[in-house]
C-alpha cells in the first residue's frame, strides 16, 4: 500500500517508546516527516506477555512493512472457547482464525509482547535509524504560535514543530492537558504467567483461545511463539490494595488461592507457573476524554485513552491512532487544524471501545452461574457484532472527520 507522502515535513518528537509511540515514529517518518522518538528507561525490557492483534491494528502493521513478520511470529487461534472454570463444562465455542481473516482481510495474532516489541523497533531502525533515544524522560512542554518546546528531566529542552505523547497512563503529557487524572479502581486484579510448554503435559490444549469462567473471575490462555509458551491471564474480583503497574510481582500462592477448587488443568497451569515471575496489578477505570490535544501537542495509545484489558483493544486503538495521525499530518496546513481532525476522527470510536471494555468486565464475572450461563450462550452474538464494528475497520483507508 502506497503511504501518503507530505509535502511538509514536520519535526516530530514522540514521548514513549511502546506500541503506540513506536508505531507512529515509523508512520511518521515513513510519509515524510522528521521524526525523534524519546523514551524514559535506559534499555527497552522485555515484557513477558501475550497480546491478541486483530485485523483492525494487523491492516496498519501490514502498511507500515511488518505484516509478514506479524504473521510468521504469531499463533493464529482456531477457535474461541468458553469452558466453566470448576467442571470444564463446555459453554460455548466457535470458529475464531478462519472467519477473521475472511471477514476482514488480515488474521487474529497471539503474539508474545517481546516479540512484537522487537518487530517494532527492527522497523524502526530500518526507516529511521538513530531516531531512538533512550533515557530520556519527557516532563512537560511550553507552545507557542510556531511550535513546542519539549522538556525533558536532565534540564534540557528541545525544540518541535509537534510533540506526541505516548507516554502511557501516566503521561505527564495527559496531565498536563487534562489536568489530574481521576482512576476509580475496577474491583478486578489481573494475574499474568507466561509458562514454557515443556513445563506442561503434552497436548495440554489446541490453538484455541480459551476462557475458563467462574462467579468473579477467570482465566484467558492462549499459545505463543510456535506455541513454546502459553499466556495465562487470570482476573480476579477483589478488594486487595493492588498497584497498578505491569511489572509488579506478587506471591505465587496468592495466584494459587485466587483459583482454588477450579479444574485440574487451571492448577496445572498455576503449578507450572515459575514462582518469581507471578505479576499481578489493578485495573483501573478512567472514562473517556474528548480532549487529546492542545496547539502543538497530542496524546496517542493509553495517554489518551486508557482502557480495560477486556476487549484486547488498547494496543490495537493505539495503533489505529498511529495511523490516522499519519493521514492528518500527510498534508497538515497548519498544525493545530490537523490536530483537531485527528481529535474529531478518533475520539467516538475510542470512546465507544473504552465502553465496550467497561461493560465486558460485567458480563465476564456476573456472581450467579445461571446469568453467567445466558451470557456466555449470546457470547458467539458478541463476537459477531465486533465484527460490524470494531474488527472490521481499517484505520489505512476508514473516512477522516
Ligand atoms: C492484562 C492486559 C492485557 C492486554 N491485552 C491486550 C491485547 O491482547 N490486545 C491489545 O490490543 N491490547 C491489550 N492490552 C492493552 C495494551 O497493552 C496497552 O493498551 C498498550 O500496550 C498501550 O501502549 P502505549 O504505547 O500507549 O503505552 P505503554 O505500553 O504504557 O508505553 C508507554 C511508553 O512510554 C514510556 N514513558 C512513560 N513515561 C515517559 C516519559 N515521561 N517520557 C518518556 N517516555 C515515557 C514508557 O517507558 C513506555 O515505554 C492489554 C492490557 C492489559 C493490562
């Protein structure tokens, strides 16, 4: 796919090196613009977890030159299945991999975070060598009619015609444009494994995407990297003070207690979770913003708007807003005009997803196993009405406000 070339570079400067910074560097500087990519932490770690990809976020790694590798480091998952987390009932499943890519033209990925980090930035070493510049932490701007003066915590400053915050959650970009940030915690933890296959009999599950429910929690597992490693997510309703952190390890047992009495093979997996590496962090609820921008600076990705993981959408929006940025910027006029087709173009459909997440965080853990039941039978409904929606969007090519 042709990308749309400016005839006015900008000099960019991305705060954040995630999904949703690195992505946009790459867009960016592959239509034209100068682009300088600033991330806080010294060396980029690994962080030990899957992530879904649909075809939404796959149509823009496709364009931006990384579809192929997406795809090769992926596990597709062949079906969708719900199972009871204490007898293994089967409640319900259908067809997933197949009728994705036919629906909608690119494949659902399990991909293991690494993996795609590592895809992210070999791309962008290739179209924007030296673009990346660790150990920077960005800690506020000042803007004037001609552009942005971005600051940074060793003192010094840097002069932009665009800043865009992908700073994440807590951006400091996002309070400085919103003010402060108001979380109310969800009531639900998450726990993550990531358990080597060697550590679990063999032919433990097919390459489905299972989920294992129960009154108040349950249990995501799915396959990665040539299914040597299964991802287990497991969300517990609870009233602990957790921190809201992705890299916060907590004890093993605690993991073990959250799903006494459910089946065999959840315990398996629990067992053969390696004991030092057990993390678990709070979800928090922040409702949709409308306001993502001021004259010369831009939220993207979490910044922007933080979501539930229910729907595995965060990443994929933070990507979708790589591309429309793109498209706006590809002939800006000036900048703030950009800027604000951006805001109008991505703010309804972020918000209609953060929703969407809010909302599955109801239907996922309903107290009563008959409700439970109800719910789980129309999943399959669901899943078909993502597909009118929210898979079927292609942020390349979808209508600009
Ligand atoms: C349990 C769970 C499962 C999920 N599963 C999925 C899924 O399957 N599919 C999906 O699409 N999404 C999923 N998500 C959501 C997804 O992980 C996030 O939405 C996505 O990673 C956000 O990317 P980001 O680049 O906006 O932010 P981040 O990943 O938070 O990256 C921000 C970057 O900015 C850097 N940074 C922070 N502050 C500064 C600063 N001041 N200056 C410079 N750099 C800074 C950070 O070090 C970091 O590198 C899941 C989330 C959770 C919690």
């Amino acid at each position: 796919m042709d990308l749309p070339q400016t005839t006015t570079p900008l000099d960019i400067v991305i705060a954040g090196a995630g999904i949703a910074g690195t992505s946009a560097a790459i867009a960016l500087r592959l239509s034209g613009h100068n682009v300088r990519l600033l991330e806080r932490v010294a060396a980029m770690a690994e962080v030990g977890a899957g992530l879904q990809v649909s075809a939404n976020a796959g149509h823009v790694y496709a364009a931006l030159g990384m579809g192929e590798a997406l795809v090769t480091r992926s596990v597709p998952p062949d079906q969708w299945i719900v199972r009871l987390g204490k007898s293994s009932e089967r409640l319900t499943a259908f067809a997933l991999g197949r009728p994705h890519l036919e629906q909608h033209g690119f494949p659902c990925c399990n991909i293991h975070r690494a993996d795609l980090q590592d895809i992210l930035l070999t791309r962008l070493d290739e179209v924007a060598p030296g673009a990346l510049h660790l150990g920077s932490e960005v800690t506020g701007y000042d803007e004037d009619d001609r552009g942005a003066s971005v600051r940074l915590a060793n003192g010094q400053s840097l002069r932009c015609d665009l800043l865009v915050a992908a700073d994440g959650v807590r951006s400091p970009i996002r309070r400085q444009i919103l003010g402060p940030d108001r979380p109310e915690y969800s009531g639900n933890i998450a726990w993550r494994s990531v358990i080597p296959a060697e550590r679990l009999p063999r032919d433990f599950m097919a390459d489905d995407h299972a989920a294992w429910v129960g009154p108040g929690r349950h249990m995501i597992m799915y396959w990665l990297r040539n299914r040597e490693l299964l991802n287990v997510v497991g969300l517990v309703e609870s009233d602990i003070d957790a921190e809201e952190s992705w890299t916060v390890q907590a004890d093993w047992h605690e993991f073990k207690r959250d799903f006494e009495g459910w089946h065999a093979d959840v315990q398996t997996v629990i067992d053969a979770s390696d004991r030092d590496t057990c993390y678990r962090w709070a979800l928090n609820i922040r409702q949709p913003v409308h306001n993502w921008r001021s004259e010369r600076a831009v939220l993207i990705g979490d910044a922007a708007h933080p979501m539930l993981p229910y729907l595995a959408q965060g990443a994929a929006a933070a990507v979708e807003d790589a591309a429309i940025l793109m498209r706006v910027l590809a002939d800006p006029g000036d900048v703030p005009a950009a800027l604000e087709r951006f805001q109008k173009t991505r703010t309804p459909r972020a918000a209609r997803v953060v929703e969407s997440a809010n909302r599955m965080r109801h239907i996922n853990h309903m107290s009563d196993e008959g409700e439970l039941r109800q719910a789980i039978a129309k999943s399959a409904d669901l899943f078909a009405d993502r597909d009118t929606w929210l898979y079927n969007y292609n942020p390349m090519t979808a209508p600009l406000a």
